[in-house]
C-alpha cells in the first residue's frame, strides 16, 4: 500500500496523510486479529474448565480438544480443578 501511494501521490503533505491513515487501519486489523485469536482461546479454556468440572478424565478431554495434556494439566491447575 505504501509503495503505491509513494508511487501515484507527488504531494509530500498529502502522502504522508494517507501513509498515517493507512497505518492507523493496518493496526486496527492487526487488534481485531489478536482479539478474534484470543477470544477462541478463552472459548477453549472455558470449554476444557466445564469438562474438567464435570469429572471428565485430562487424557480424554486432551484427545478431544486436541491440546497437549500438559496444558491442559496447567488449566487444572490454575483453575484449581481437582478431581473428586
């Protein structure tokens, strides 16, 4: 985007106008990205937090989620999870 802009706009006030627009949306997708990103793994960890409540075995709920048992054992963890 930027080389084109440096390419068609002569006007050095007004490249540099839209330089700084154009960054300013580069960065707000680059937030909604890592929103969007982070937003799924809260809905995993919420998931895994019901099912380790629920009595579901770490071994099984790993398989199913398809997350490594040691993260998985961490979620435990810091959620205090323990087994009944």
């Amino acid at each position: 985007m930027w080389l084109t802009t440096d390419k068609f706009v002569e006007d050095y006030l007004e490249r540099n106008i839209i330089c700084d627009l154009l960054s300013g949306r580069m960065s707000l997708i680059h937030e909604y990205g890592e929103n969007k990103y982070n937003d799924g793994k809260d809905e995993i960890e919420q998931v895994i937090r019901k099912l380790l409540k629920s009595g579901e075995e770490p071994d099984i709920i790993a398989q199913k989620a398809d997350v490594p048992l040691e993260k998985l054992l961490k979620i435990k963890e810091r959620n205090n999870l323990e087994e009944e």
